[in-house]
C-alpha cells in the first residue's frame, strides 16, 4: 500500500523527463482512449482543417488572417491593420492577454489540452503517426533497444519521412501566414533562383518543425512555452483543472483477488501515468507540466468500470472542492469571471469590426500662413495623406463639411485615386468666408468623399486674420 499526504512536496523537486544525472528521459506514453480523447479528436481535426485552410480563406478577397511582420501588414478576419493602427493593435492584444489570464484563473490550461497547436499536433498528429509505425509503448521500447535490422530500419526511416513531409507543410502553411497564398505559390512554382530567402524560410521552418515534434516533444510544455511556466502565478484552489481527489482514492492499495478491501478507490494501477504525454503522476497534485489533456481521466474511468467503482476518481475540478470533498457546482466567482470574458472579447471583436477602413491624415504645409484672395476669402494650404485599408480602390473628392460656405482646390491635379491596399497624398488650398471665421486659430472639418459618400473625414487647423 502507498499513501501521499497534502504536504508532500517532494515531487517538486524533479520534472519526469529529466533523470537525477541531469539527462533526458524519453517518455513512452501508452496510446489513450476513452470518450474525452474522442472529444478531442473531433475538437483537433476542425482546428487543424481551420489552420491549413487559413491562408486560402478570403474575405473582401483579402485572406482570412495574414500576420507580415517585415512589411507591418496585418490582416484579420479580412481587415487591414496598418502601422497607423498600431493603438488598435494594442489594445486588442492587452485585452486578449488579460481574457487569457481571467480564462487560465477560473479554467485552468484547458487551452492547452484541447486547443494549443503544439499538443495538437504532437498528440493527434505526430504521435498517432508514431503508433502506426512503432505499435504502443511496450513496443516501442523494444523497438529502440533492439539492433538495427530491416525490421527496425523501415519502421524508423517511414516515420521520421512522413515527419519531415509533415514539418514542410506545416512550414509552407505558417509561411502563408506570414507572406501571404499568393506569395508562397509563387515560391513554389517560380525557379528556385527567384526566391532563395523564401525558400531558405522553408528550409528552415521544416528543420524547426520536424525538431520540435520528432526530439524537443513535451519540452515545449514544460521548458519554452511561456504560458505554461506563468500556470502557477495564474492558478489559484478554485481553479478548474485535472484533479485527483484524493479524499476518495487514498490510501492506495493494489487489487487482489479474494482479498477484502479497506483501503480507497485508487488501485494503484499507475494507468493515469502510463498515458500521461509529460510525464507526471497526477495522484501528486497539480504540476507545471500538466496540460489538462484528460487522457488520465478516460484512463481511470475505464479502470473504474473494470473494478465497479464510480468514474471521477480522477476529473475536472477545483483543489478547495476535492478538499472539502463537496461536488463541483458553478459558483458566483466563475459566473462573474465569465461574463468579463464575455465582455472583454465583445470588445475585441468591436475593436477589429469598427476600426476605419480608410483614414485621412491632414495637415497645414509648414511655414506659409494664410492668403487673402481678390474676392474676400481666406485661404489656408494643407497637405492630405489617405491610407486605404480595403483591397478596392476609390476616387476621391474633398469637401469643407464645416464651416459651411468653404471649397477645395486641388494643386497640381484634377482629382485624387485611392489606390487598393495603397496610400495617396495630395496637396490642396482650403478657401472659407471671412464672415465663417471668428477667431484667429479656427477648426474645419475635412471630408472624404468616394462617388458622393463620406468614407472618412479629418480635423485641422485653420488660420486667419484677427477681426
């Protein structure tokens, strides 16, 4: 019989995958089943169409999402992100942070488990790929000790071909992320000569791929990613994660036949740990490397019909309701908690969907005042740049919308295009009444008009003579 107690820290003091020598241990996790792993397949296999269809989805044919970094070109759900909207950005970020805080608080890594792109396809790609060519862990295991024979050398060479096949698409798939469809048929189908730095970014996307899924593995987890190192400032006891109640389970003792039991639920089977991708026990407590996958839990649970014991041994819930060993309900905190969740992503969904699609930029040249004209009018010369964030172009027209009795004219041209995804600048004297001018230093307003509706408008100075 085994037992742990609350305070029995010791397994902190070491992670899974590293041996007491400071090497590395390679984890061998059985090949889950069970109705949440199921749950998961289905959730795995919509993101993973969703991520490789993403760069040929368009909208206002524009791509569904590109992130250009070296051109600062941002396009989300169809929409153009310029420098100019930077504060936009921002803002959309910071609240995106702080929904990822309230989130991980009131429910723990579920993130990570069912949505992360790395326990995807380390777990629902890669790994099934390893199943198929290796068999299960045992198999596995004697695989990687035996000798070299034909046996082994096909089984090995087959995986980590079909790996590196899958770490170039999944490269070419992120590099359309970045530059764009269009752009990276045309790397692919141009001579190489043509693209040697797109086709340097290929190589080297695959290499970091294929080291990630075929050698690093769950090291993301628990050594790089960042959102797993910060779980322990972000979870508290009310948290929702993957639990073992141990009010239930303890003291451990294995199952015998014919033998009375006295002791708790847990029949120290160590399924939940054979299946685990990092590692860990999860009879200790909740742990850094923990990604809430569930594969314990379909593990216990199928121990549990064996046995003819209850399923939740092993569940979802918060440490303060295994402690008081009182069922998991839906409490005011997690009520209050999400509906901020609601409203924080109301208001980054608002902030993308009613940002300007086209913004003006108006100015007074520097150094020239106002002009007197023969007929009694004022002028002011002003300098325009319009940034158009749309994929359609758009002839432009200026009009004073206030104060009234103003007109522009152009200098140098007739009219003004806007090209598509493009920036025009023009130069243009605005001319107003006296009788419209009280102050030295008045404000106009500035519209643009494209086929005679007002797509934007601008604020600026204007000055004049003191009455």
């Amino acid at each position: 019989m085994s037992t742990i107690t609350k305070t029995d820290e010791t397994f902190r003091d070491s992670i899974a995958t590293v041996d007491a020598a400071g090497k590395r241990v390679w984890l061998y996790p059985k090949k889950p089943s069970g109705k949440l792993y199921d749950y998961r397949k289905w959730v795995s296999y919509g993101l993973l169409t969703l991520l490789f269809a993403g760069p040929w989805l368009r909208i206002n044919d524009l791509p569904l999402l590109m992130l250009n970094l070296p051109a600062r070109k941002f396009i989300i759900f169809g929409q153009i992100f310029w420098p100019q909207d930077f504060f936009v950005l921002l803002l959309a970020s910071l609240t995106f942070i702080v929904f990822v805080i309230l989130f991980t608080v009131v429910y723990g890594r579920v993130f990570c488990g069912w949505v992360c792109p790395q326990t995807i396809f380390m777990e629902m790609v890669f790994r099934r790929i390893e199943y198929f060519f290796e068999g299960d862990a045992q198999k596995q295991k004697a695989l990687d000790k035996a000798d070299w024979d034909w046996n082994k050398t096909w089984r090995k060479t087959g995986k980590h071909t079909v790996f590196l096949l899958l770490s170039f698409l999944i490269a070419n798939t992120f590099l359309a992320y970045i530059i764009g469809s269009d752009e990276l048929v045309k790397i692919v189908t141009d001579a190489p000569s043509k693209h040697l730095g797109g086709l340097a970014s290929m190589v080297v996307f695959t290499g970091i791929f294929y080291a990630v899924f075929a050698k690093f593995r769950e090291q993301v987890c628990t050594i790089a990613c960042p959102y797993g190192r910060l779980q322990g400032v972000m979870l508290d006891k009310d948290s929702i994660v993957v639990a073992y109640d141990y009010n239930r389970g303890e003291p451990r003792e294995k199952l015998r036949k014919n033998q009375e039991r006295k002791a708790g639920d847990c029949i120290d089977c160590k399924q939940c740990v054979q299946v685990c991708p990092t590692g860990i026990d999860i009879r200790n407590g909740t742990q850094l490397e923990c990604v809430n996958c569930t594969a314990c839990i379909d593990a216990c649970n199928s121990i549990m019909d064996l046995i003819e014991k209850p399923h939740g041994l092993i569940r979802y819930d918060s440490e303060n309701h295994i402690a008081a060993n009182t069922k998991f309900r839906v409490t005011g905190r997690i009520k209050a908690y999400s509906g901020v969740l609601v409203v924080l992503l109301g208001v980054l969904v608002t902030l993308l969907v009613t940002r300007s699609n086209v913004e003006a930029t108006v100015l007074r040249t520097p150094g020239q005042l106002f002009q007197k004209t023969d007929h009694g009018t004022i002028t002011n010369l002003y300098n325009i740049s319009v940034i158009n964030k749309t994929n359609c172009p758009y002839p432009i027209t200026l009009k004073v919308l206030e104060p009234a009795g103003g007109k522009i004219s152009l200098v140098g041209t007739d009219g003004l295009k806007l090209p598509a995804q493009g920036i025009t600048e023009g130069v243009f004297f605005a001319e107003l009444p006296k009788t419209a001018l009280r102050l030295t230093s008045n404000q106009i307003r500035i519209g643009v008009f494209s086929q005679g509706k007002l797509i934007t408008e601008e604020k600026t100075k204007f000055l004049a003579p003191a009455r």
